[in-house]
C-alpha cells in the first residue's frame, strides 16, 4: 500500500508510520465533572498535532463519557440500544470538537461517522479513510462501530485493523498502564510494563473491553496503554521510548 509521508521534523524517526489513539471522553474534561474543557482539548490537540508534523499517520477514535455522563440520569431506565445511540452522538460532539481545536492548529482534519450525519461528518468509508491518512490528514472517527452494545473500544479496535494501523494508543487518565490489580482499590497492584495478550486473557486483566481486547489479539495488534495526562507520551511512544504498558502477540 502505498503511503505519501512528510520527513520527520526531528533526528529522530517514529517507529510507527500509522497509529490509532483511543481518546476516552473522559480525557477531555479536564477538572469538570461532565463536558469538554477547552484548554483541556486545546492540549490534546496540540499534542496530537506534534506528532502528526514527524511524520506518523494519525487516527483517533473518542469516546463520550463526558457528556454522556451528564445524561445519566435521563438515560435511567432508558432502552439499552436508545442509550447507546444517544453517546454515539456524544462522540460526535467531542469528535467536532477535536477537529476544530486541531484545524486551529492548522492541521488538516477529516470527521467520519459510523451513523449518518452528513451536515457535520463524513460517512464512515475505509478506503477513503487511508487515503485521508495517505493524503497527512488526521482522522476522527466518531459514534463508535454505529450499532448499540459494541463500545468505543471495540470502534478502536475494528478501526486499527481495518486501517492496517501498527499500534493501539489506549490512552487513560491517571492510569500509568496496565496493574496487576484495579490501583484504586488494592495498594499492592504492580504495575506491568509489558504483556501479552493471551497472558492478559489468561489473568482477566481489563486492557480494554473483551470484544476490542479479542479483535487486537486475533490481528495481532500491540497495544500500548498510558497515562495521557501531562508528559507528552502520544510522542514518546512513537519516538520508541517505553511508556506505560505494552501489550504484544
């Protein structure tokens, strides 16, 4: 497959040309309790954009938490497959969000949608994907895998494959990576610099949920979850600097 890259601004080349960053919605919160804070998104955007300028292929897949968290309460109840359309359209809002932040940063941006939603987002089409990614644009992908039940993570997972991507970003909030244990609730969880993904299986450690964790074992896909908060790690990682947990075939 033929790819159209920009030299690496740095002496140092990426390891990877084409990666995919899961973005929790959480992740764009900052320190509210639900929605997007702008400085917040602003640091994320810039951070992405770095790294898109050394020459790596940029897929993000976002999450709606934020604002599906601020709808909770009337989701109560709710029809399960109607609660999971209305956070697809919480992707949406963030995607859009991200894309203006970034377009700010003079960074080409396409949105693409896994529901119709043509006023603001592109149909969600593989091949037009690469060659948005061939083209050095980055790709937004929003309202996860288009059908209720299926997670954002399960949306990261079938997006990297379909896209030929080299890696995963799981990128978590205060999380250095992958514990032993849930960190939060058992002092003792060690931390696990590196895994692999039947091992993973083998010891129910939630990497990611079982659907997307099952799509990366089976393609072979690695796998690196981190801290996105502070520290540049988007850059790190595709720099080759180990950071956070990397999980591998």
């Amino acid at each position: 497959m033929a790819q159209t890259l920009t030299e690496p601004t740095s002496e140092a080349r990426p390891v990877y040309r084409r990666v995919l960053l899961k973005l929790s919605g959480e992740a764009l919160m900052g320190d509210r309790e639900y929605g997007t804070d702008p400085e917040r998104v602003h640091e994320i955007a810039a951070e992405v954009a770095a790294v898109h300028g050394e020459g790596v292929e940029m897929a993000v897949v976002v999450g709606g938490g934020n604002i599906y968290r601020g709808l909770a309460a009337a989701a109560k109840g709710m029809d399960r497959a109607t609660g999971d359309y209305m956070g697809m359209l919480a992707t949406v809002l963030n995607a859009l969000a991200l894309q203006d932040a970034l377009e700010k940063l003079h960074v080409a941006t396409r949105v693409q949608s896994a529901i119709t939603i043509s006023e603001v987002a592109e149909p969600y089409i593989r091949r037009r994907a690469i060659r948005h990614l061939e083209k050095r644009r980055i790709v937004i992908f929003a309202a996860g895998t288009g059908n209720p039940f299926f997670t954002t993570d399960t949306a990261a997972a079938l997006r990297a494959a379909e896209l030929h991507a080299e890696v995963v970003l799981m990128a978590k909030n205060a999380v250095e990576g992958v514990y032993s244990a849930d960190p939060a609730l058992d002092e003792g969880a060690q931390f696990i610099p590196e895994i692999t993904h039947r091992e993973a299986l083998t010891r129910g450690l939630e990497v990611m949920d079982a659907t997307a964790f099952a799509l990366c074992m089976e393609n072979k896909l690695p796998i690196v979850v981190f801290n996105m908060t502070g520290g540049r790690n988007i850059g790190k990682i595709v720099s080759g600097e180990r950071v956070g947990t990397l999980v591998r075939s």
